[in-house]
C-alpha cells in the first residue's frame, strides 16, 4: 500500500487532496501545524469511508525547525509528499534533517 504525507492537511486544499488519495488507495500522514481538531475529524471521516488504509495525524510546526529532525523520524515508509506552502517546508527540512535524509 502506498504512503504519502500531506502538509498542510487541515486547510481545504490540503483536505481535498487528502479525500483524493484515500479515494485512489492511498495511506495518509495528515500534517497539522495549529488545527487539529480540523484534522482529526479528517482522519476519523477517512478511517471511516476506508477502513483498510491507515490515517495518521502528525503536528510539526515549521516556525521551529530545531523539531525537524523528531518529526522526519515519526515518518516510515513515504512514497510521495504533498507540499502545500513548499518553500518554508522544503527550506526547514533542508537544512534541519540529517544528511541521509537529503536528497
């Protein structure tokens, strides 16, 4: 099964997308910064309607990139990443993670 994770999962955009991959088979990271209650009604709506995927929410808050490196190690196994704000993102990660972890 394919596992991708989602940043920015709790704001619309990044919802929708969540409700098009769990509908084409995919597993979710549901990524959260602020508003978890928006993501975990999310998570639970798509446990619900796909019960033989897996759904897991994580919160990483990108202002705090010293966290970086904790947060990529809750990940395992990703196949894809949806970056919704992506050069915060992908500056953060850069610069924060491990060498193993750049590519």
């Amino acid at each position: 099964m394919s596992m991708a994770v989602i940043f920015g999962a709790s704001g619309d955009i990044g919802g929708a997308i969540a409700q098009r991959l769990a509908k084409a088979g995919w597993s979710l990271y549901l990524h959260y910064t602020h508003n978890q209650t928006k993501v975990d009604a999310l998570q639970r709506d798509l446990a619900t309607h796909y019960p033989k995927q897996d759904f897991v929410t994580v919160a990483y808050d990108f202002t705090q990139p010293s966290e970086a490196t904790a947060f990529a190690a809750q990940l395992v196994g990703i196949d894809a990443v949806v970056l919704r704000k992506a050069r915060r993102i992908i500056t953060c990660l850069r610069t924060q993670l491990q060498p193993s972890y750049r590519r």
